[in-house]
C-alpha cells in the first residue's frame, strides 16, 4: 500500500478511547477530573508512539497480488487473513478519495464481488496506480488475457448529465425529510428540558437528531455535489462529492430493480429521484434529482429496450380496496409491459418499481382474512438484489392470472437475456 496508509491506521487506538468514552460518559469524566498534567503527558507519551506503531506494522503486513485467475489481499496483524477474489466474479470497482486523501495524492478501491455482502477494499494507492489496477482488473473480469489487459486501459466515457449545485439544494429544501428531520431535532430535546432538566438526557437526544437533520440536509449535499453520470462500454460511471470524491460504476446487467421517486413538492418542477438495486452492490443511487424526461432516457441505459410507464398506463385497485386503505389506496398503481413489471405506491411521495422480467427470482401472491373478504391480494415479485417490489390490493383474479403470467416472462425473459458481462 501507499506509504500513507499507516497515517490513517494509526487512528484505531484513539478510535477505541473515544467509543469507550461515549458509551460511558458518566465514567470517563470522572476518569479525567482524577488525572494531572503529568497523567496526561504521560498518557499522550505512550498512546502516540503506540498509535503510529500500530499504523505501520498493519501496514507492513497488508500485501495485494494480481495472478491469472484472481485477486489477493492478504491483511491481519496478529489474526491473518487472505481474501481470494476471482476475477471473474468482479461486477465493479468504485474508486474514492477521502479529503485527505485527495490532498495527499491517494485513492482507495472499493470492489463489488458477486455473492459477497461486504466489499473488499484497497487502501490506499497513488492515485493513478489505483486508476491502472482498476483498469486491468475490470479488462481481466471482462476476458481479455492478462499479458493484453493493461494495454486496454480505462474505457473512454461520454457525460451523460451533470446536477447543478442550485438544483441539489433546492431540491433538499423542497424535501420534507429534511425539514422534518430539523424541526424533531428543535421541538425534542426542547420537550424533554421542559420536562426533566436533565442536561445529559436532553444531550443524548439532541445530538442522534441533529446529526440525521445534518445527513439529510447538509450531508447529502456535500455527499451529491457535483453528481455526473457518464456513459462507457463498463456501465454507467458516476463521480460525485464535495469533500470526498468517489468515482462508482453501476455494472452493466446487474441492475435488478430502478425507483422513479417523485416527492409532492418536486411536481411542479417536474423532477424525480432515481434509485437502484443492484445485486452484490451498494450503489443505490443513479441520479439525485433531474427532470423527469432526461432521468427516464437514461433509465433507458440502464435498462435498454424498457418504456417507463405514464401515469395513465397505470391500472388503479378496485374501489373497493379503499375500504382497506382509506384515500391511500389511490397511490397504488400497475403495469405489465413486454420488458418490465411496474408497480407504483405512495399518495405524496410517489414511487415507481421497475423490475425487468428477466431479473425476477419468485413470485408470490399473499392475502389476509379481511382482503380475503374483499377478493382482493398482494403479488410480490423478489428479485435478485434480496428486495422485493409488490403490486398491492389488486383484484384477487388479476392476482391470480398475473402470478401465472409473471412465472411465464420471468421464465422466457432469463432465457433470452444477454450475459452479464463486463463491455459486452
């Protein structure tokens, strides 16, 4: 690793001596009054020079190697451990870099592995070391030899979209999450001094409420700055961030599920928020905000052949269903095209679930006592990212003949997919 990887190790002792005193505050404050300066001296004597030989020798045991076949990583200090990640099965790479990070000139490589949960990572590489090895790993997963790989280099991209910072914070403002979010983070612990003045308490509130109204507001800002999404022959590539810049690709294939969010106070400026579930990946957002008509051309990239449906294409449950759902139940709506099945739910924050018929896993239909009474079912389709999309309150024979219908394109659709491979 880069000669700077200790640097941020080293910071796991202190890590330790701070989640023990924010899980026992009461303790470590009487701990402090107890110590002098002498103590403390002492104490930052010894921790540092144990901090920085900890970062270096996590360091000098943290080896990677590129064979024919797959990807080593071997780390551990006392407790070994040796990743062996075949190449074959690597669906992305998504480069990063901290602040610090982009100061001092490094990178980290974060990878998508089919069938694992939890992403192996690289940290850190000179920046454009990290770029190269990304570059021959993906032409390795793609099939090209290894002595021909690092001759193939990235592949060009060509800018697709770029969010303007005023639309981003415009479109937070007009987000009630985030209003929300500030407005608990004021009337709670306001609430709670009133009603205990218990200084610690009201803390211990107060501080988890306005770190989630920051998340929401400023950290998503500083998180979706600058968001571009471009267009290469390896997928999708997205580069976002203020501080920290990441560089991530939604795989070519492996998109199991696309959500056309539509937040009430977005209407009128025709925006919508596009979501992702990819299998094996973290990704889960392909463009914060943009107007509907361009963010469904390149929902069209990522899921080529498929027609978002309108509004109007959009079957509604039988009134009767209101009975289950009073005035919710107008949100719901579906639709069943030759490429996809869609589902929409939501009155104010509207949601549309695309799931291509080929990525459907199972399909069930589910009724309790009371729609049972009604003849009314819900039809889940599951898809291979774990989650599931589920077309509600439909009339209990649609359901029926739906479930029967949808096994049949799921079935047809996997048999004529193209392969999920890397620039294909």
């Amino acid at each position: 690793m880069h000669p700077v990887t200790p640097l941020r190790r080293a910071w796991a002792p202190v890590a330790v001596l701070v989640g023990w005193a924010v899980h026992d505050p009461d303790q470590a404050q009487r701990q402090l009054t107890r110590l002098t300066t002498a103590h403390l001296l002492i104490g930052l004597a010894v921790l540092i020079p144990a901090a920085a030989l900890y970062g270096f020798l996590t360091w000098w045991f943290t080896h990677y190697s590129v064979t024919g076949t797959e990807l080593r990583i071997r780390t551990g200090l006392l407790f070994r451990r040796t990743a062996h990640i075949r190449l074959e099965r690597i669906q992305a790479i998504d480069v990063t870099q901290p602040l610090l990070a982009r100061v001092a000139g490094v990178a980290k490589l974060k990878l998508d592995v089919i069938g694992t949960g939890k992403k192996d990572e690289l940290a850190f590489l000179g920046a454009a070391e990290a770029r190269a090895l990304r570059a021959g790993l993906l032409a390795r997963a793609a099939g090209f030899a290894p002595e021909t790989a690092h001759e193939v280099g990235e592949a060009p991209a060509r800018q697709l979209l770029r969010v303007p910072p005023g639309v981003l914070a415009v479109s937070l403002l007009l987000t009630g999450a985030t209003w929300g979010t500030l407005l608990a983070a004021v009337v709670v612990p306001t609430l709670l001094w009133l009603a205990t003045h218990n200084l610690w308490t009201v803390l211990a509130t107060a501080v988890p409420l306005v770190g989630a109204a920051g998340a929401s507001s400023a950290g998503r800002f500083v998180g979706e700055y600058d968001w571009t999404v471009a267009e290469s022959p390896d997928g999708l590539r997205i580069d976002h961030g203020l501080l920290d810049r990441a560089h991530e690709t939604v795989p070519p294939g492996r998109v199991q599920t696309v959500r056309i969010v539509e937040p009430l106070l977005w209407r009128r400026r025709g925006w919508v928020r596009v979501e992702l579930d990819v299998a094996g990946s973290s990704n889960s957002v392909l463009l914060p905000v943009a107007p509907r008509e361009i963010a469904e051309s390149v929902v069209a990239r990522v899921l080529p052949g498929v027609t978002v449906p309108a509004g109007p294409e959009l079957s509604r449950p039988p009134r009767r269903a209101a009975r289950c759902r009073p005035l919710w139940w107008r949100g719901h709506g579906l639709a069943v095209t030759d490429a996809v099945f869609a589902a929409r739910y939501g009155l104010l924050r509207r949601s549309l679930a695309l799931v291509p018929h080929a990525k459907v896993q199972s399909v069930r239909l589910t009724q309790g006592p009371w729609r049972r009474a009604l003849g009314l079912a819900d039809v889940h389709v599951d898809t291979g990212a774990n989650k599931t999309v589920t077309a509600r309150l439909r009339d209990a024979g649609e359901a029926a003949e739906l479930l029967r219908s949808q096994a049949e394109r799921s079935r047809t659709g996997r048999r004529d997919a193209l392969p999920d491979r890397w620039m294909v």
